[in-house]
C-alpha cells in the first residue's frame, strides 16, 4: 500500500457498527475456526464409518460382510476374491465363505463349490439342505436324498429333511414303482411331531436379523425347497388321480392323507411357536391340503361315502389360501411405503443442503458485488443470531431423530408427515430469517454517525457513506448467515449419523437393511389361518 493509500485509509470514516475499521483479523480468525470445526465433523463422522466398515475386521470378514448387503451379480466379485485368498491363506478355507459363493455363483460351478463346503463343514444341517436342493435340481437325486437322510439326523430336530428325502426318493421312481416307501418316510416324519425348520440365510453378527434384505434371503432359501416338495406332491397327486379314474383306489386314500397332514404342518399350527412361520411355506402347505382333499373327494365319491367334511375342509383351505395370496399380493405395495418412509430422511438432507449451499452461493456473490473491498466483514453477528439458528437446526435435528422412531409404528405414514413438515418449518424459517436478520441486528445509519459535532454538509455526507456501509454490511452478514446455516446442518447431520449407528448399530449409509420385510405381519396372517383353520 502506497503512502497516499495509507493516508486515504487512515483518513476514511470508520463505521465498527457495520465492520468498517473493526477486528478484521478477529473476524477471520472466527470464520476459520467455525470451518475446521465443521471440517472436523466431517473427518470424524467419516473415519468412524470408514473404521468400522473396512477395517473392524479382517479383509476376507469385511468384503464376505459387504457382499451380503449387494445384489448377487455384484456379490459374486468380492466373495469370489474372498474364497481365492481364503484358499491360499489356510489349509482349511472358511465354510461359510464357500457355501455363500455357492449359493450366488453361476449355475454351472454351484456344485462344486457346495461340495467343497459339504467337505469343509459336514455337520451343519442348513448346508446339507441346501446342497441337497441343488443336487435334486441338477437331477442327482440318489446323492441329494444321501445329503438330506444326512440332514434329518443332525440336531435340532427337523422334519424338512425328511421330507426332501422322501421327494428325491420319489424323483428316482418309474411311473409303475411302488411309492410306498416314500409315503412310508412322510408318515415318520409326520408322526415325528419334530418342527418343520426351513435353512436360515447365511449372515453377519453386525448386520440386523429384520428387514427386506434379510427376509427376501429367508424367503428364497424357503421357495427352493417348497418348490421339490410341490413337484413331489404334483407326482403323487397326477398318479393317485391316474389310479383312481382307473378304479385302482388301493391305499392312495391313507397315502393322501399323508399328504394332507405334510401340507397341515407346513402351515403350522396356533400351540406351535412362530419359528419357522412364513407365508410361502404356508402357501405350499394349503395347495398340498387342497390337492390331497381333492383327491380324496374322488375316492369318497367312487365309494359313494359322504363328502360333507371334506368339502367343509376343502373351503376352509380355500378362504384361507385366498387370504395369504391378499396378503402377498399387497406385500410389495406396503414395502415400497415403508421404503420411502426409511428414505425421507436422506431426501430431506440432501434437498436441504443442495438448497443452502445454493443460497450460500447466491448470498457470496451479492456479498461480493455489494463489497469487493470487503470494508465490512468484520461485521458482528446479532446476539439473536445464535440462539435462533440453534432452536432451528435442534428442531431438524429432532425431525430427523423422530423419523427413525417412528419408522415402523401402524401410523409411520402419518407420522411422517408431521416430521416432515417439521423439518421443513425448521429450516424454512431458518432461510427466511437469513435475509430479515441484517436488518434487525445492524443499527440504522444516524445512530452511528455523529451528527451534532458536523455541519449541516458534512453530516449528509456522513450519512450518505453511513448508509452506503450499512447495505453493504447487510450482504456481508447475510452471507455468514448461510454459511453458519449451511455449516451446521451439515453438523446436524454428523450428529444424526453417529446417534443412528448407536440406536440402530448400523449407520444409516446402511439403511435398506431396516425396510420392513413385514416379518411381524406375516407371523400374524399365518396366525390368523391357522386359527381358521382350528
């Protein structure tokens, strides 16, 4: 600076009211430290959520944990590079990482890796059902009955196993062979009075054991081996059919009730636990009745016996499969909801802080118009600056809070709604606020200006410059209004992060994992058919 711009500067009015002449290096020293602090935020929510997820556990647990959470053709890369260092890390590989490969990989190497886990791991009665499964869908039905007869004797007592065994033993009939033996073995297994269990998806201590992704792996693992008990039912029921229209009933009625009772347990029943309760094996279970009772109508008939209790039965069955089909019916409509329910939080951060930093922008650059020399950064905020945008920003905050509390609640919808409107209120008023709040903190222009001490030209002219500083002092504390604005949401959200991890023990980058996957309603429709069914 020159010695005449030195001059010019000493000899300038000063205005500390709207920053003129004030603790410009004060206020820097400020504005820099409320970065870093926000800065600082941000590093620590990120290497909280970077620690945890890549590095809580070893590298071979942290991509088997990730690709748990991806959709299969994206899970195959990381489980196939996890079973590659498993192999050449350890003489004896990691069950599990074998079987879960196994259970994604392409059909053409599924065998082969379900019988690398069978070897690893022959006592865990859920592999053996798997393998089993997939051994009968490729057609090696003597080696898929060997794995599921290995199943049915490994705790906790099962009757699944059995009942697969008695549907690969059927595979292996000619049309002419006598089926007896395997009604033989669906009569012990009836008669057992063991649980019917379905496998349990292979999953991860940390992740949560509700939600859709859980529930969508639960409930394929049950479709595959509904799908060999309903061909098996399908082949007993097309030859009892074939049978009786020839007038060769024999012992097909007993053997059909055999049927019956198998489709009744798969139901389950009000004394029972909800373990191994589900709408898909229900399902199966209420076409296996229906079929068996159809068929042994025909037998009543060509005996010329009554057929009322059947025929009570056979609608009992029927009202009760068209409830369970309502309810899947309208299970993807009730899960899409509760989808956008789980994700309104992150659609009103993102939209917020797309909209602030917009503002901040706007706001930086008019600063910059109205004050290129920046006479007036050093401007003071308001004392109602502070607590103003602290109640605004603790009530987004609450917003965001309330909408993980109330996520799965019967009004979740509605109560959504009201957080919602919660949030946008908060910052709504936080943002029209911004541009009022200048304008009530900063005193008007005579108040600064000494009048009585100039004479009548120089006091206009004092005010004139008076006024001039105080528009630009009003840009100036706008901007840092909604750059304060801006910084703490994004604190606010830190905030939510780290307090969702420590309710939920997830963060809520993670937060498909808790979509509802209906789990409590379906135990109820269940429930409420088996009690029909009474």
């Amino acid at each position: 600076m020159s010695d005449g711009e030195h001059r010019a500067f000493a000899e300038e009015p000063r205005f500390p009211a709207f920053g003129v002449g004030g603790d410009y290096a004060g206020a820097r020293r400020s504005r820099r430290a409320f970065r870093m602090l926000i800065v600082a935020c941000v590093i620590f929510t990120g290497l909280l959520y970077f620690v945890e997820a890549f590095k809580r556990y070893d590298l071979n647990e942290t991509n088997y944990r990730r690709a748990l959470t991806h959709h299969p053709e994206s899970a195959r890369s990381f489980m196939r590079s996890v079973v590659k260092r498993e192999r050449e890390q350890h003489e004896k590989p990691n069950a599990k990482y074998i079987e879960y490969l196994a259970s994604i990989e392409e059909e053409d190497k599924v065998l082969a890796l379900y019988d690398e886990a069978y070897r690893l791991n022959s006592g865990d009665a859920s592999l053996l059902i798997n393998y089993g499964c997939q051994l009968y869908r490729a057609g090696q039905y003597i080696e898929a009955r060997e794995r599921f007869r290995e199943a049915g004797i490994i705790p906790p007592p099962n009757a699944l196993p059995r009942y697969l065994e008695a549907a690969a033993m059927a595979a292996t009939l000619a049309p002419d062979d006598d089926p007896s033996d395997t009604l033989a073995l669906v009569a012990s297994a009836n008669n057992s009075g063991d649980p019917v269990l379905f496998p349990e998806p292979l999953w991860h201590a940390s992740l949560p054991r509700h939600g859709e992704w859980y529930s969508n792996l639960r409930r394929n693992l049950v479709q595959t081996a509904c799908w060999h008990l309903n061909r098996f039912v399908a082949q007993l029921a097309d030859r009892a059919e074939a049978d009786i229209k020839a007038g060769h009933v024999g012992n097909w009625d007993s053997w059909l009730r055999q049927l019956q009772i198998m489709g009744e347990r798969l139901v389950g029943n009000t004394s029972t636990g909800t373990k191994g309760l589900g709408s898909i094996q229900a399902i199966a279970g209420l076409h296996m009745q229906r079929d068996a009772l159809g068929l042994r109508k025909m037998i009543a008939e060509r005996r010329g016996t009554g057929t009322d209790a059947i025929d009570a039965r056979m609608e009992a069955v029927a009202d009760a499969l068209d409830r369970l089909k309502a309810f899947q019916a309208d299970r993807d409509s009730r899960i899409a909801a509760h989808r956008r329910i789980i994700g309104r939080p992150w659609h009103l951060i993102f939209a917020t802080l797309g909209g602030l930093f917009a503002l901040f922008l706007v706001s930086a650059f008019l600063a910059k118009i109205a004050d290129p020399g920046r006479k007036t950064w050093a401007a003071e905020h308001g004392k109602i600056c502070g607590p103003i945008v602290t109640t605004g920003l603790g009530l987004a905050l609450t917003a965001l809070f309330a909408l993980l509390f109330t996520r799965d609640l019967p009004s979740a919808e509605a109560w959504t709604t009201v957080f919602t409107w919660m949030w946008i209120m908060s910052i709504g008023g936080l943002v029209v606020f911004g541009p009022i709040y200048p304008m009530m903190v900063l005193p008007g222009a005579r108040r600064v200006v000494d009048l009585a001490s100039l004479t009548p030209e120089e006091a206009e002219s004092r005010l004139v410059l008076a006024r001039r500083f105080r528009r630009r002092a009003c840009a100036t504390l706008a901007r840092r209004y909604f750059a304060i604005l801006l910084g703490g949401l994004i604190a606010v959200v830190c905030i939510w992060i780290l307090g969702f991890r420590i309710v939920e023990g997830i963060y809520p980058m993670e937060m498909k994992l808790l979509v509802t996957g209906l789990e409590s309603q379906e135990i109820q429709a269940v429930r409420d058919v088996q009690e029909s069914l009474r």
